[in-house]
C-alpha cells in the first residue's frame, strides 16, 4: 500500500467518520455529509471498497483493517 493514498475530499470525509464510529450506515453517511450528487457518492464509495478501505454490509459501510492503517499514514 502506498505511504500516502490519494482520495477526494468526500472519500476523506467518509473515512473520517467511520474511524468514529467503525460502521454507519449508508443513510446516516450520506445524511450527514450532504453529497451534491448520489451516483458521484455510491462511485467514491465504491473507490473506498475497491481501495480495501471499507467494506459494505448490507446498508452498512464499514471501516477495515486496513482503513485503520491507512489512516495512520
């Protein structure tokens, strides 16, 4: 994993409020950042998955291993 991921501004808002809560679901995520666009949020989001850095439940997205690492970095 690179030293420094490069995420847009609401992949780094999503990771930040899952390192609070570990799991929110998709609601309440999108409830509280207000994203300008639903399918630009569900293409981040699916970024975030792809990256390994959440992982999605049901309705639920939540923070792996690896987020938590990630963030650290």
């Amino acid at each position: 994993m690179p030293s420094r991921l490069k995420l847009s501004s609401l992949q780094r808002d999503i990771v930040m409020m899952l390192e609070e809560a570990r799991a929110e679901t998709v609601g309440t995520v999108i409830a509280t950042l207000k994203p300008s666009d639903q399918g630009e949020f569900a293409a981040q989001v699916n970024g975030l998955v792809t990256l390994g850095l959440i992982r999605k439940e049901e309705n639920t997205l939540v923070l792996t291993a690896q987020g938590r690492i990630a963030l650290r970095t």
